[in-house]
C-alpha cells in the first residue's frame, strides 16, 4: 500500500519486475504474475484481509500501518 492511493482498497505484489494490484474487500487480482507466486500472494491476503483493512484505513488517516507478518 502507498500513502497517497485511491478507492477502492488494495494492496500491491511485486515479483520480480511483474506486479499486481489486490483487492482487500475480495481477493480480485488485476495484472499478472506466475501462479506460483499469485497463490502465494492470495494465501497471505486470505490470512491477513482484516490486518489489510484496518492498514488502508489507518492509512487514509494519514497514519502509520502497522506492520503484517510475511507468509511462513
């Protein structure tokens, strides 16, 4: 997430020099990477969606996120 992003609220992926914008509210994926690593990605939104709101809202605050653990 970036301070400065716009509705609705997601985060983006970075593999490699391909990225991806996810959708918190649903897990929708817009862009491409490998499925690998786009299962990856949604397993961590899957076990942080709620960590992920709050983070966009703390953000449109103008407040610091807090930080969500990597994928074990």
């Amino acid at each position: 997430m970036y301070y400065d992003e716009h509705p609705p609220p997601h985060f983006h992926a970075r593999y490699g020099r391909k990225g991806v914008v996810v959708s918190i509210a649903n897990g929708a994926v817009t862009g491409r990477l490998p499925p690998r690593a786009i299962g990856l990605v949604l397993e961590w939104w899957s076990l942080h969606q709620a960590e992920l709101a709050q983070n966009w809202q703390l953000l449109s605050e103008g407040r610091e996120p807090k930080k969500i653990q990597p994928l074990e």
